[in-house]
C-alpha cells in the first residue's frame, strides 16, 4: 500500500534509517562483540542488552525500510488547495457548537493529532478529502455523529507546523 508524506517527511524517514545503519548498529555490534569477550554470556547484563538492543534496531530498521519503499512522496506545495487534498490546512467550523477547529492532513509519520496534525488514513481527512469551501459533511465519531462546513482551506508547509520533529538523539535505542 502507498504511503502518501511530505517531503521533508520522506527525508525524515531515510535520515534515520541511514543513521541506524551506518551509526548505532555497527556500534552496537561492537558493544556485544566487546561484552561477550567478557565471558559467560547467560549473566552477562552488557551482552544481553546489546543483543536486546540489536533486535531493537533491526525491527527498527524493517519497519522504515518498508515505510521508505511504499512512500508515495507529495509535495503539497504544487497542489492548489481549491478541494481538500494531502497538506491542506483546513478550517473547519463544527455545525453544532459553532467553533473552529483546524486541521493539516499528512502522512501517518508526520501526524500529530494533538497538534492539528491528521493521518490523510483518519476517518476525519477522508471525509474531507476532495471537499470545497463551503460544503458541509458529516462523520461519526466514537462519541456520537459530527457535522462539519468547510470555511477555509490553505496549505501550510507540514514540518512548519510540528511541534515533535525526531532528531538523531532520538533515534538511538538507550
């Protein structure tokens, strides 16, 4: 399956699979290599850890590479934002209490939903996807059916608008 992000995203994705590559798992290949020189391996705690460790970052590694092969890079920029689509930031007023609430649609790497960040997989930017201005939709929702008009929509640069932006301290396993 396709994997709609940015790409800053998609830059993201290869900046931390190259990292765990060529940086964090040769070194602790190293730290295993060096603590099972230090003998018994059954209560060896720095063995144990580093080979923890190791499937850590080969799960890690899996996962990316799969995400990195199914990336379907988009650059919203080139979009017009005339009808909802991937990087729109759209304004939303909610039918029932009037107020607004404002969402960008990315990918699922780039989302954070706490900071109006929505997965383009969320049931929220599906059903606004291929929307205008001024159309109105209704979605259900755990707690109950929403109904929603669309009031704006702009595009925003997606990584202008993190808060959570992983960097190389991040992608080490501790």
């Amino acid at each position: 399956m396709r994997e709609p992000m940015s790409i800053e995203g998609y830059d993201a994705l290869t900046e931390e699979f190259k990292y765990l590559l060529e940086v964090e798992k040769p070194k602790t290949a190293q730290e295993k290599l060096v603590a099972a020189a230090l003998g018994d391996r059954s209560e060896n705690a720095d063995y144990q850890a580093a080979k923890e460790k190791l499937r850590f970052i080969d799960k890690r590694l899996f996962y990316l590479n799969k995400m990195i092969q199914n990336a379907q890079v988009i650059d919203p920029s080139l979009h017009d934002h005339k009808r909802v689509s991937f990087g729109s930031t759209v304004t939303l007023i909610d039918l029932e209490s009037d107020e607004e609430e404002v969402y960008t649609i990315c990918g699922v790497l780039e989302s954070e939903p706490e900071n109006g960040l929505i997965s383009v997989h969320s049931p929220l930017a599906k059903a606004m996807l291929g929307k205008e201005i001024g159309d109105e939709f209704k979605i259900k929702l755990p707690n109950g059916q929403k109904e929603y008009e669309i009031e704006d929509i702009t595009y925003k640069n997606i990584y202008s608008l993190k808060k959570n932006i992983r960097t190389k301290a991040d992608y080490a396993f501790h």
